[in-house]
C-alpha cells in the first residue's frame, strides 16, 4: 500500500506535523507557518450551533417493509405494495438537555424517521409519548425555557419546570405518562414511537383520512425507575448511545412494526373531543391500529458529526398521499424545523449525504447560497417557465383539500363535545395497576415538592385533582409529607 502524505486544506503536503515554525531555535512563531495556522483555525471552527432542542441523539440508518396493503387509504408511492422496501436514517434523541447531557433521564425522547422514498424524503419527526404538553405553537418558546436551564442559575430549576406546567392544564396528561413508568426508557430500542400529531392521508381516488402513527418497539418496553435512571445516568451519560452502536454492531438489529389509526376525514367534526388536539389520543376502541409494515435498523452511520449532528429532519417533508392536518402544533412545526436548519446547518444543508434524496433527485429553480455544492449543468435556465426544457410542475394536487371556514384571528381550538384538559390524564391514571400508581405518585411529588412557591404548588394539584379525586389526594399527601419531612 502505498504511503498516504499528510497534506494542508489546498493538498500541499506538510512537512513537519510535529513542530510549528519559529523564528530560530527557541524564538516566537513565524506568520508564514501555514499549516499551523490553518490548523487551529480550522479547529476553532469545528462546532456548529446545537440544536435548540433534542441536543443529545443517536442515529441509525435502516429501512422500511411495507407488510400490509394500505393503498385504499394512501397513494404514497413507498407505500404501494406489500413486500416494497425503503431506506431510512433515524434519530433518537432527549429532549431538554444540551449536548453532552446524560441519556437516562426522564423525558420524552424524540424518534424522528427520514424516508428516502422515490417521490422525496418525508420525515416523520415524532416522540416516544403519543401526547404532547401543549396545543398551540406559540407556547413553544416559554414551555422549552422553562424546561431548560435557567439563565442565571444554569440549571434545570423544578420552580421554573412546574410554574410553566401551572399554568399550562393542557399538559396534565402528558404529565402524567412522563412521570409514569414510561418516563424514562431502558435505551432507544426499548419505546415505542408515535407521529403523535393527526396527519391527513389520501388515496389514488383523492379520499381523505386522518391517521396518527404508532411504531411498537418489537423488543418489547424496557423502562427504567426514578433510582435505575439516576444511577446509570451516572455510570455512562452515554448509555443510549452505547446500547444502540453496539447492538447494531453485533448484528442485533432492533426493529418497530408501524401501525395506524385511521378516521375518515367526514368523521373529524362530530367526534366527541377535537381530533387534531395533540394532548389526547385517539382511544383504540374508536379507531383501532391498522398494521403496515417494519422498519429495521441495520448500520451505524460512520461518522456522528457528518451524518447524526447534520442531519435535518423537517416535518414538512411529505410525498405526495401524506400531508398535514390542521393541528396548530404541526402548523408551526411546518416552519420552525426548516428554519432552524437554515441557521443551524445553512441554507444548502439539503445537499449533504444524510439530507439529500436517494431514490429521486432534487431538481427545482432554488439556486447558489452559502456552500452551494450542486451546480447545475452549463446552460441550465435559473427561471420558470422558460422556454428551454428543465423541471415543471406535475398539476397534480398532493392531498385532499381541507375545507375551512370562519374569520381570521387568534381562536381557540373549535368546541368539542368533550374538550376538556383533564379526562384523558384520569383515563391513563386509572388504567395503572397499584403499583404504578404508587410510583407515578411519588416522582411527581419528588418534583413538585421542591418547588419553592405554594401558589405554584397548589395550581399543579388541582390538575391532579381534576384528573381524578384519588391521584390528586395522593399526590398532595406525597407532597406534603415530603416537604414536612
Ligand atoms: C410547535 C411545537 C414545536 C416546535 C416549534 C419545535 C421545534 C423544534 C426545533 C427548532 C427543533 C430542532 C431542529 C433542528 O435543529 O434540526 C426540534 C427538534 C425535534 N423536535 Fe420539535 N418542536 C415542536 C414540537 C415537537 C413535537 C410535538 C414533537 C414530537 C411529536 C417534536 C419532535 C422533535 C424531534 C424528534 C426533534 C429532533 C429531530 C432530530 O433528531 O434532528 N417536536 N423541534
């Protein structure tokens, strides 16, 4: 094999790695002494902007096996036949903490699914936890901050987590899994994930649907308690991380069966709570699972910063049969992935390996920008319509229209029959064996009791309380005897 040289950025080669240039034996640095130079202003430059949430993560490519014909409910090409098989990348990932936070924590983890299907990528940017905390995307900001670290004391501060969840009645239910046993999982092959938001899917006949996808975890629920958690948190802040490189190593690779449910658009007004509020599930008995297909994780990526710190996942990413609902939270999603991926990655961060199509090109009039990779052929128009050939548009619409009506302003969700906050936190509370309950009860009130202000404390009872009389009774003897004792 021949010997690799050691060369600069422009492949000059390097003479000496090892000593930098001086002016004589012993005297200061030369300005001429490239290398040096370039070297330790390339290692300034190494870190890019975190992202601003779900920091910490793992990721795995694999692929997608469609078992089960669902073609009456969407056109989407990747989707068609049963036996058709897709390439994927995943990434698994915490929530609140920064990068360098430990994994074994309690907190939803995000389960984010980037298809590279023949008609585009689409993304499926979900969680663990089929519900979410809010409703409405302009509270994203506050609830994040109050779940992050504080900006004076630099740490996550219970004061700030429950005085947002006070005054937020909407997150009870999700308060509710996330301090249940669920809360935090043995690794990132032992959840379940969810779309958790309603997406609408629409067949070749132009029929709507509204589906929320769940992938079941095929090696079964492993989760860890409030004690398990802290304990491996403080072994190996990594231990998502290592569970899931070396699984995959040793050839185990760890596979989820996708499920949908499925509501015929004409049913979305007449059911009894809104079916695009994010802080309820759509109970099985309603509308149960529908079985599609497998997804299995089968090779690391090579290098972590290249292909896990740069991926973009973006949950506008949809392919023609899949498209969003009118859920306020997906609305904002629709922008806010993009745009954080301009800041964090730049405006060509879709040219990258990870992000780029695989089983179709990207072929439009978007043109230059910041590390502009891709040019285009000598010749090529940068306008639309032109005379000259070059891609246009297919005319076909991508999903079913929604039919909206009423006055712009800032409303609220429409009225339900059954809208309130607090019923489906009760239902999930009641469904918990004795145990469990005992457990639910005592990390609430591990929390809840170190919160400095009583008013702050009371409001987050009466949630409880509301839920059902029996959780909020316990939950307030918990914390009364733990701030007593
Ligand atoms: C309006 C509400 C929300 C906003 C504004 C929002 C915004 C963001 C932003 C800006 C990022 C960082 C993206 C990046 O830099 O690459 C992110 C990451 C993420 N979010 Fe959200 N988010 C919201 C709600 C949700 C919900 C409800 C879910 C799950 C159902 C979710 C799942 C994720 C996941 C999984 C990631 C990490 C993606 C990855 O692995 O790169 N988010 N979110």
């Amino acid at each position: 094999m021949s010997k690799r040289v050691l060369t600069t950025e422009s492949g000059a080669p390097v003479a000496d790695n090892q000593n930098s240039a001086s002016a004589g034996v012993g005297g200061p640095l030369l300005l001429q002494d490239q290398h040096l130079l370039e070297k330790l202003a390339r290692f300034n430059r190494e870190r890019i902007p975190e992202r601003v949430v779900h920091a910490r993560g793992s990721g795995a490519y694999g692929h997608f096996t469609v078992t089960d014909d669902v073609s009456d409910l969407t056109s989407a090409a990747f989707l068609s036949t049963v036996g058709k098989r897709t390439e994927l990348f995943t990434r698994f990932s915490t929530v609140a903490d920064n990068l360098g936070g430990a994994d074994a924590v309690r907190d939803p983890r995000g389960f984010a699914v980037k298809f590279y299907t023949e008609e585009g990528n689409y993304d499926l940017v979900g969680n663990n936890t089929p519900v979410f905390f809010i409703k409405d995307p302009l509270k994203f900001p506050d609830f994040i901050h109050s779940q992050k670290r504080d900006p004076f004391t630099g740490k996550q501060e219970p004061d700030n987590v429950w005085d947002f969840w006070a005054h937020a009645p909407e997150a009870t239910h999700q308060v509710t899994w996330l301090m249940g046993d669920r809360g935090i999982p043995a690794s990132y092959r032992h959840m379940n994930g969810y779309g958790s938001h309603t997406y609408q899917w629409t067949n070749a006949a132009g029929d709507a649907f509204f589906v929320k996808y769940h992938f079941k975890t095929n090696q079964g629920i492993r989760s860890l308690s409030a004690e398990q958690g802290q304990e491996l948190a403080g072994k190996d802040a990594n231990s998502h991380q290592t569970d899931l490189l070396q699984a995959i190593e040793r050839g185990v690779h760890p596979s989820w069966t996708l499920y949908v449910q499925v509501m015929p658009a004409a049913e979305a007004d007449g059911y009894r709570f809104n079916p695009f509020d994010l802080t309820k599930v759509w109970p099985h008995a309603d509308y149960p699972l529908r079985r599609v297909g497998r997804l299995v994780l089968d090779r690391n990526p090579d290098n972590v910063f290249a292909e896990v710190e740069q991926a973009a996942f973006s949950p506008n990413n949809f392919v023609p049969g899949i498209g969003p609902s009118p859920d306020k939270m997906l609305q904002g999603r629709l922008f806010a992935y993009a745009d954080a991926h301009r800041y964090r990655l730049g405006v060509n961060h879709t040219q990258l390996a990870v992000n780029a199509p695989r089983a179709t090109t990207a072929d439009n009039y978007g043109r230059d920008g910041l590390m502009a990779a891709n040019a285009q052929p000598r010749g090529e128009k940068n306008y639309e319509p032109n005379s000259y050939g070059g891609p246009a548009e297919t005319g076909t619409p991508l999903s079913a229209p929604l039919a909206v009506h009423g006055h712009t302003g800032t409303h609220e969700a429409p009225a339900h029959s059954k809208d309130d906050h607090f019923f489906q936190a009760g239902e999930l509370y009641r469904l918990m064996s004795e145990e469990e309950r005992g457990r639910l009860v005592a990390n609430i009130a591990g929390g809840l009791s170190q919160v400095s202000r009583e008013d702050v404390i009371e409001k987050n009872l009466a949630h409880f309380h509301a839920a059902d009389p029996e959780y909020g009774k316990r939950v307030e003897a918990a914390v009364q005897a733990l701030r007593e004792g």
